[in-house]
C-alpha cells in the first residue's frame, strides 16, 4: 500500500483541462464577434431597403435605384457569408465544449483515484500503527 503516486499525470490533466477551458473561452469570443458582425451588416441591409423603399417614393433615377440594388446584393451575399461563419464558429464552440467536458471527466477521475489510493493508504497505516500499538500493549502487560 502507498499513497498516489500519479500526482504528476494529475497536475497534466490539470493543465489540459485548463487549456480546453482558454480554448472554449477563445472560441466563444470569436463567435461572440462575428455575430456581431454579423448583426451589423444585417443592420445595414435593413438600412438599405430603407433607403431604397424612400427612394422609389421620391421617384429617383433609375440609376440610383440599380446602384441601391447592386449594394444589396454585396450586402446579403455578406450576411450570407457571415452566417456560415457563424455557423461553423458555433459547431467548433460545441466541439471545444466537450473536449473541455472530456478533460474535465478524465481530471476528476484521477482525483477520486487519488483520494481512494490516499484513504486506503491512511487506512492501511492506521491499521498498522494499531497492531503496533496492541503489540506494545501485549508487552508491557506481560511483565
């Protein structure tokens, strides 16, 4: 019997839990931008249509109008662009989020490990020391 002895492997589970943990956190930033981005240009969309619907009111050249259409098209084409990324951004947060949940699992494992191996081993010494002391105790009464 003797205490754990992984300490070691625990301290790096440690640390690829702690990484996991910054790469969620780096990858949740991210998608926390590009849906802002993202919110933006489909801000900017509305603005547009806006824009347009006002301009075909005040009855504008239709130069203006094909040039409010164009701007359109590169706008939705953007926002289309940004919600696949988005998207992706999204499944890579999940991916980061069980490999951060794995790392986790496999931490606590070890510190149980380590708890029952330190328990058994307290155990395994306070048994020892009481056959000693009963030893003890068998030699002093028998002067």
């Amino acid at each position: 019997m003797k205490p754990f002895a992984m300490d070691s492997v625990l301290k790096y589970r440690q640390q690829l839990e702690d990484a996991a943990r910054q790469e969620l956190f780096k990858a949740q930033e991210k998608e926390t931008a590009l849906r802002l981005r993202l919110r933006e240009a489909e801000e900017e969309l509305e603005t547009l249509y806006r824009n347009l619907e006002q301009e075909r009111r005040d009855a504008t050249t239709a130069e203006r109008l094909i040039l409010y259409e164009r701007r359109i098209g590169i706008v939705r084409e953007r926002v289309a662009a940004l919600a696949d990324k988005v998207a992706g951004q999204q499944e890579r947060v999940r991916r980061r989020r069980r490999h951060l949940l794995k790392a986790s699992q496999e931490r606590k494992v070890l510190e149980k490990l380590r708890e029952q191996q330190n328990r058994n081993y307290r155990n395994h010494l306070e048994k020892k020391e009481a056959l000693m002391l009963d030893e003890i105790a068998v030699l002093f009464h028998e002067r």
